[in-house]
C-alpha cells in the first residue's frame, strides 16, 4: 500500500502507466511484489493489467490458478491475439496476461515491435500495467522492457540481496 500510495507523487496525471517490476537475482521476490501491486492498485478502482514476462521462469498464472497455454510467448510470437491473452480474474478490476508455455527465445521476442504493440493498445484500455519480468542480472529480459515501460520498480531483499546490488542500480541507472 505504502508503493501505491508514493506511485500517486511520482506519476503525473490520470495517464496510464506502464511499470516493469524487476530484481537482481531470482527469489527477492518481484512477482510476489508485481502481484501484490497489481492486487491493491486495482481495489482503488483502477483497471489494471499485470502482464506476465518471465518467460523463461512463469510463475504468476500458478499464483492466480489460471491456465498458461497461450501467453505472452504465443503473441509475440504471432501464434495468439491480444484478445485471447488477457484475461479477468476473480479480483475486482485486476486483468491477466501470462507469460505463455516457454520459448526458445524470449529476449528475440520481447525485442520485437509486437511487444511495443502490445502496451500501445494495453495502454489504451488500462490505466496500470505491471511488467513482471525477469531479474536484472541473469538476463536482458529487464532492460529491453525498461525502456518500454514509465518507471521500474527494482525489488531488494533484506539478508537476501548482495550489497553490491546497489551499485549494479546505480549504473543501470546512469
């Protein structure tokens, strides 16, 4: 709740945002954060998409109890439309789009225009869409979202994450 509420003084206005939600390393706990995020963004009201892209480690539908056979994987991929991957959960307000079954290249197909396509035509129905992706330091996965979304939001651990972490942000960052 205290992350949504400093989201209102960093984010201009009622336009839709996009935040891609990020760690170093695996297990600091990003997608508990993205789903909890999304959760409480959307009991304001707000419609909210939280948008699964860990393609290569998909763990949200688990979470949620929703089927992953088509998935962002298949729409980038061409395979599936935009209408056959979101999908409304049993939350108020809270939209789904898996991460799909696991591709053998998932940096080639977040890198393509489709994923930009993607988020315009997200943008134009939600006013949050939360980006989990993959950590930051085993893949590109992170950065190639980065420049695609408004802000990221970069998950640390206590007694977890390495304190060199820090200087890895600041020069993601920079």
């Amino acid at each position: 709740r205290s992350i949504r509420t400093s989201l209102k003084y960093i984010i201009p206005g009622d336009q839709p945002v996009v935040i891609a939600v990020t760690s170093t390393v695996s297990g600091e706990g990003k997608t508990f954060v993205a789903v909890n995020m999304a959760t409480i963004i959307s009991l304001l009201g707000k419609k909210t998409l939280l948008v699964g892209l860990d393609l290569r480690k998909p763990r949200i539908h688990k979470i949620l109890g929703l089927d992953n056979t088509a998935g962002m994987s298949t729409f980038l991929s061409n395979n599936s439309k935009y209408e056959d991957v979101i999908r409304k959960t049993s939350v108020e307000n809270l939209w789904f789009a898996p991460a799909g079954p696991i591709p053998p290249n998932p940096a080639e197909l977040i890198e393509r225009k489709t994923m930009s396509d993607f988020l315009e035509k997200a943008r134009k129905q939600f006013d949050y869409i939360i980006l989990d992706t993959p950590p930051v330091a085993v893949v590109t996965d992170a950065m190639l979202l980065a420049r695609l979304s408004d802000m990221t939001l970069f998950v640390v651990r206590q007694r977890y994450t390495s304190k060199s972490t820090l200087q890895l942000i600041n020069e993601i960052y920079r």
